[in-house]
C-alpha cells in the first residue's frame, strides 16, 4: 500500500520515540548525554511525554508516516512563532542524565541558531527520524516536503541542525550550511577515546526571498568532506 502522511495522535507517542531510538540510539551525542541502558530507557519516557506535549500545542505540527497500520517515520515542525509571549513546555530529562553534556550542547545549537537566522520567524524541522528497517522508501521527503510547501506559500524560511550524513540531502533540498557546530566529547570513541561531535545549523529561504532575510545575521558558509554518504531516507 502507498505510504500516507497524517497528523499525529497521542496513542502515537510510543511508536514516535521508538523510531527516535531506533534511528539516532547510535548517535555520539545521544550516547554521551545518556551513557547506559537504564538511562536510554528512562529517556524513552522522556521522548514519549515531549511528544505528547507538542502535539497538544498547536505551535507544533508533530507528522507521521504510515505503512497501512504502521508507523515508520515521523517529523516534528515547530510552526513560526508571531508570539513573543510563546513559551515551549521545557523537556524532562531521566535523573542521572549528563545534564552538563546536553547543556553546553544545547547553548552551541542556540547560539548557532541566533547567529544563522537571528529573530526572523521561521519553520523548524526539530527531529525526523525513519524505522530502519523502512529506510529507501521515500518517508523521510514527504515529512521534508510538508515544510517546504508551507515555507514557500507563507513566504518564510526553514532552520534545522543537520548530522553530516544527512547534509547531502538537505543540500539537495536547497538548503544552505551556514554554521558547523562542534564539541568534543571525551570517552565515547570505540576504545574510551575523545571524539569531535560535529552538526551543521542549515537554513532554506523561500525561492522568492522576502524582506525578512536582511534580518538574519550573515555567518560565513563552511563545507563539509565530499566523503559523506548521503542519508536517503
């Protein structure tokens, strides 16, 4: 059967952070800000209750995607925030996470954020993540397509931090790599070793550029090795 892209429902939030889990369990970051089992499980209650949240709050546009009956892929979109006075429910982290790992990692992706699209109002893809064993089937760019189409037909732009494997796609996509994020992350290589964490803060602009893109900060474009393997999915 043909894919199909919904909305998504409450009774969707355990399949929603179990494709969390599955697509980014081996991310460095995710690994360091939640080094054992025990947390990685607590952070599955974590993933379930934000999930629920943002698709309660009409500022978010929480999608899946369907197989018939199955949930394979999902996206959150945070819709452009008009309202100064807009404050996100704040997430609630499992005891015993490395809070001072997802802080910083957090200020660096803020800051970058400021710095690439400073106060202009926009769409932001926070999470997408596909059922691995659903990956090729095209789920992930319907998910992307829903923000593009609103991004042109609102007249405004797109912001989201990118993994490097998926920086082809998105580059396809049209959109621009503005900021490459790093940190370095000490005792999670294959034998204790440190290693440097690297995301990209990208952004799509409208193919009609508005006014409201003098408003964003310039940040001098950076690129990544051509020996990424596209994420196609």
């Amino acid at each position: 059967m043909p894919l199909t892209l919904s909305k998504a429902e409450e009774s969707d939030v355990g399949a929603i952070a179990d494709i969390h889990l599955a697509s980014f369990g081996g991310n460095m970051m995710l690994q360091a800000q939640f080094p054992t089992p025990a947390l990685r499980a607590g952070l599955r209650i974590s993933l379930m209750d934000k999930a629920r949240e943002e698709i309660r709050d009409p500022q978010w546009a929480v999608l899946v995607i369907r197989d018939d009956n199955e949930i394979i892929s999902f996206a959150k979109w945070k819709r452009p925030v008009l309202d100064a006075s807009y404050a996100e429910v704040p997430w609630r982290w499992p005891e015993g996470t490395r809070m001072d790992i997802l802080n910083e990692w957090t200020k660096k992706v803020d800051d970058a954020c400021s710095r690439v699209i400073g106060d202009t109002p926009c769409y932001c893809l926070s999470f997408i993540g596909t059922n691995p064993k659903y990956g090729g089937r095209g789920a992930a760019s319907m998910l992307i397509s829903w923000g593009l189409e609103r991004s042109e037909i609102e007249n405004v732009p797109i912001q989201l931090e990118s993994t490097l494997v998926a920086w082809p796609l998105y580059k396809k996509l049209g959109f621009e790599n503005k900021e490459r994020i790093q940190m370095q992350l000490e005792g999670v290589g294959e034998n204790g070793q440190s290693v440097l964490y690297e995301e990209l803060s990208l952004v799509r602009w409208p193919v009609v550029p508005s006014a409201i893109e003098s408003r964003a900060t310039e940040v001098p474009k950076t690129e990544v090795p051509k020996t990424e393997v596209p994420k196609t999915d």
